[in-house]
C-alpha cells in the first residue's frame, strides 16, 4: 500500500521473488546455450545465433506458463499466494525475454536480405491462408505486443488511472497473448522438432495451465439458486475468528462475509487494488487484508486505515438462527454498515 | 461459498515478514522453480533436431562457363577444389543474388571467387561483392562448350523446397517451417532454390528448380517453400547437376 508512486515499492519478500526468478531464468539460458546445446546430437553445430533465439523463446514460453499457472494454484492452495505477490516482475521479465528472442530473430532471419528487417517480418511469408506454413511470426509478434503492454501498465500509477476494472479487464488479454504464443510455436519450431521431446515439454506446459484453471473454475461459488434479495452465505459457526467465506451474490459480484471477533461484517470479494479476493484473506491489525498485496480495509466501512484512501462496497447482513444472509445490494464503497452480532452459541 | 479453510494457515502479507510456518513451503517452491527451468532447459536443448551437414568454408576461386537461365550457374573448366566439369551454383553475400552481375555474362567464361557452401551433392560459391567476385576472363583463347542438357524423363516428387544458400549450409539448420520466412526472403533475393528430394533420382537428392520452360520459378514457389510437397515436372541433367523443370499448377502439400 501506498499514498505515492514509485517505481518499485521494494521490501524482503520482493528482492527474494526477484532473486528466485533472476537465478531461474539465467540458469535456463546457460543451461540452454552451454549445457544442453553441447550435447545436442548434430553433424555440424546450430547457429549460435539461432540457438540463442531458441532459448530464449522457449524460456519467455515457459516464464509465462507459470505465470498463468500461479493464479489458479493460488486458488486451489492458499500457500501458493507468495508466488502471486510479486507476479508483476515475473511479467516485465518475461517480456524482457521475450523481446530478447525477437531481436535475435528480426537480427538474424530477417537481416542481411535487400528488404528491411521490419517490412520483411511482414512479408517474407504472406500464406495467411494455409495452416501448414502460415506466417507464426505475426502470431509471436502480437504476443509480444500484448506484453509489451502489460508490462509499461504494470504499475500501481496505470492501475489507479485506469481503474481497477479496466486494468484488470486489459491485463487479461494474457490469455489471447498465451493462445498466440501457443500457436506460434506450434506452427513453427513444433513443425520441424525431430525428438518428441520438446512436444512433450511444450504440450505438457499448455495442459497444465488448462487443467488448472479448469480445476480452480470448478472450485468457485456456485450461483445462489434463489431470486430473492437476500443470499444465504452460509452457517456462522463455519467461519473461524479473522477469515471471511465468499458467496457469490450476482454472475459478476461477490460478496465475503468476515468475523472479527464476535461481529460479522460483509464487503466485496474485489480489492479495489487489482481485484484480489478479499475472502482469502485475512483481518490482520483489525484490518481486513488482501492475500495478494496486503491491501487493508476496515470490516464495517470497508475504508482503508488513513492516510490510505482505498474504498470497497459494504453489503448488510442478517441471521436467521445461526444461517447468515447476506443483501443482494452493495452499498457505496466505503459505507459504514453496523456490524453484525454473532449468536450467542456461535461467540 | 467456499469454506473458510485451516485457521492455523500461516497468512502471507507481502509486506510483511514471511509467515515462518510458510518458509519451508517457499524454499521448497523456489528450489523447484530453478530446477524445473534448468531441467527443462537442458532437454530442450539436448533434443534440438540435426541442422544437417551442411557447412560453409573459407575463400574458394573457379574459372568457368557462366550460365544465366534459370540461376546463375558455373560450370567449372579450372578450380583447385573442384574438378572440371563440376556445376557450381552461385549466389551473392547474405540474401542477394547475383543476376544483375551475371547477366551480361551468360556463356562467357569468367573467374568466379567467394565463399563456398557444400552439402551432399550441392555445391554453392557465394560471390564476393564486386569484380572480385566475379569478373570475365580476358584473352581466354575458346570458351568451353557447356554439356547440352540431358532429358531424364517426367517425374513426380515429393520433396522440400529450400533456398540453396542456407540449406546449403550457409543457416544451420537451413531448412524446415521455422526457417521458412529466411528461405523466402532469400529466394527474393535472386538466391537459387532447390529441391531437396525423398527419393534419389539418378542418383541425385537435390535438383535445381526451373519453371517448366526452363526460366526462374521463384514466384511461382514462395507459398510451398519450407514443406514437404509434391510436384511433377521434367528433369533434365546439365553436366553433373539436375534441372527439375517443374509444372507449378502439380505444387500440393505433400500428404
């Protein structure tokens, strides 16, 4: 949290994250340029400048296959969480890979030729209309274009100017970016892999990702089944003293009912940072706190303690014996809702 | 709704000090993660595909008989490296033919110098810029006959198109899809394109492309460069290098 922009907001947990991912990603590139390259079986050596391409390439691919795969394992165990924190540099530095794999080819397949190495990116291969041989160049140039993007707007001054909904809405465009990026390789270095071995490495990557977001879909709150204006959260006694359990109130909204001690007290599920789930989270100095960037708000107000001026929705609840029910209606972020006494069997 | 989970979870804040109870959970994540990127990063490596035997070396100089249609062609009266009668294909540095140079040459003898590419049957001079690196030779008293080409019949390939250059071994690897847009700006270039056949024909796995009036084909092939395809068409062998004159319309992926 912050009252100001910085660049980089930097703490402990930060320079580990970084340090990790720095150590990850030049292990892969020596590994890749030294090691395994070295023990390749060929006649005459790859060029070296189209094996730095390929390592490159293929680690920018498997940089962002974790990075998709970190969300939905964040879901399914909360451990993961870390992993999410500081997923912006994994995202900037992906892009950084990425670029670097560009270069190299714009310097190396498409140099040295009467045509400038831009315009031939563009035309040296125009068969749109085949599926064998299409040109997957176009396909890795808008992948990277799209992180491009979210890198230059991974930053708390794009987030809080474009707003959280917005940010979030544009930041998912990784998705298609990962779907062009999957077809670019398919199309292309896939084609002429001789050994099933990278098949299966790259086939695996993209059946992870699918299958964890499949698996953390089926995880979510289920629609509340009636139409009336109050939505059955849940039983009191189920939730333990400082966590919240979510339910979803509308296809689109959900609302996470948090106790503090002997009250209960509901707000929206969406930190208004980046949308983190609230409901995962926890109430730490009396503050509810999100799991993704340690975002805090007040439970009955849903303010965030001065000098921070974050704001979600309240909602109002009531109990029907020990069943919480929670009000289809948002109230304004930032709306004092008193909060609610927990039964006397539950506190 | 979803259960609010163990309520003896350790709770990560990242600004705040890791939870101890989560540190080993870390470690452990962070030790896979480096060794899930050096592990993957070795086989990927490791299992790169041969790029073939296709190499490059030092400066070469031949004496011969330069042909223009469909490609720049040498057929070599006097070499060091290679023996007379020999057909060189000719190129230019990088992606450049060397058409413009060759033309007001064509059946004329001339000293040809440049960097060699030689893979398997195909043999390939990459000329120097300028009249060194190709020039005529003055006060040659005849100019060689060049062996009238040899008709080989009607044949149905299936094969890969390259640019003879890299799949000569100017790139390694100089073939396949990923190479495909390289291949093509090459043959733009004016760089001769070869058929890399399946099958040996008289004994032969690389032929010469031509159209099927024996002129360039160039155009004709970007869009099937780089596949396997089929195609018909004449061969024909001039001295000790096959001419696939092919029906452009009988291109199809190969199945």
């Amino acid at each position: 949290m912050s009252v100001k922009y910085v660049p980089v907001q930097w703490n402990p947990n930060k320079y580990v994250y970084d340090a990790v991912l720095l150590a990850s990603v030049v292990l892969y590139i020596f590994v890749f340029l030294e090691l395994g390259t070295a023990a390749a079986d060929v006649t005459q050596p790859i060029n070296g400048a189209i094996v730095r391409m390929r390592a490159f390439g293929s680690c920018a691919f498997l940089m962002l296959s974790v990075i998709l795969a970190i969300g939905p394992l964040a879901r399914l165990d909360r451990r993961f969480l870390p992993l999410l924190y500081n997923r912006r540099h994994f995202g900037v530095m992906t892009f950084a890979v990425a670029l670097t794999h560009a270069v190299y080819v714009l310097g190396w397949y498409f140099a040295f030729s009467p045509t400038d190495p831009l315009v031939a990116l563009l035309t040296a291969n125009t068969a749109y209309g085949q599926v064998l041989g299409f040109p997957f160049e176009v396909l890795g140039i808008a992948a990277l274009l799209v992180l491009a993007i979210l890198a230059a707007t991974s930053h708390d001054f794009w987030l809080s100017f474009l707003s959280p909904p917005l940010w979030k809405a544009l930041h998912l465009l990784i998705y298609p970016a990962y779907a062009a990026a999957v077809a670019h390789v398919a199309l292309g270095y896939l084609q002429d892999a001789t050994n099933p071995a990278f098949a299966l490495l790259f086939g695996g990557a993209v059946l992870t990702v699918g299958a964890l977001h499949l698996a953390a879909w089926l995880r979510a709150p289920a629609e509340p089944t009636t139409a009336d204006d109050w939505v059955m959260a849940g039983d009191a006694g189920d939730i333990p003293d400082g966590r919240a359990i979510v339910v979803r109130i509308s296809p689109t909204e959900r609302a996470a009912v948090f106790r503090n001690g002997r009250t209960l007290s509901a707000v929206s599920n969406a930190c208004a940072h980046q949308n983190g789930p609230l409901g995962e989270g926890r109430i730490v100095y009396g503050c509810i706190t999100c799991p993704w960037h340690g975002f805090q708000y007040r439970p009955e107000d849903g303010c965030s303690p001065a000098p921070f001026t974050e704001k979600v929705p309240t909602y109002d609840l009531k109990l029907e014996g020990r069943t919480v029910l929670v009000r289809r209606t948002a109230h304004p972020p930032g709306t004092r809702v008193e909060p609610t006494p927990l039964p006397e069997d539950v506190a | 709704m979803n259960d609010a989970g163990d309520r003896s979870e350790p709770f990560f804040i990242g600004w705040a000090k890791a939870p101890t109870g989560l540190r080993p959970f870390l470690i452990g994540v962070g030790l896979c993660l480096v060794v899930l990127f050096g592990g993957v990063g070795f086989i990927a490596a490791a299992t790169q595909a041969d790029p073939g035997s296709g190499r490059g070396g030092r400066g070469e100089t031949a004496i011969g008989v330069l042909t223009y249609d469909p490609y720049p062609l040498l057929y070599v009266t006097e070499s060091e490296r290679y023996p007379t009668g020999h057909t060189l294909l000719l190129s230019g540095n990088a992606k450049f033919g060397v058409q413009d140079r060759a033309s007001a040459l064509d059946g004329r003898l001339v000293q040809v110098s440049g960097g060699p590419v030689a893979r398997g049957d195909l043999d390939m001079l990459r000329l120097r810029n300028g009249p060194d690196g190709l020039s005529l030779v003055e006060g040659a008293p005849a100019t060689p006959e060049v062996p009238e080409p040899v008709p080989l019949g009607r044949w149905r390939l299936t094969g890969e198109i390259c640019d003879g250059q890299c799949y000569g071994g100017a790139m390694r690897p100089g073939t396949g899809l990923a190479h495909r847009a390289c291949a093509n700006l090459c043959l733009i270039g004016g760089v001769p394109p070869v058929f890399v056949s399946t099958q040996a024909v008289a004994g032969e796995e690389f032929l010469l492309l031509a159209d099927a009036e024996g002129g360039p084909v160039t155009d004709a092939v970007l869009d099937h460069v780089a596949m396997l395809v089929d195609v018909e068409g004449e061969v024909e062998r001039r001295g000790d290098l096959l001419v696939f004159r092919i029906d452009p319309a009988s291109l199809q992926v190969a199945p």
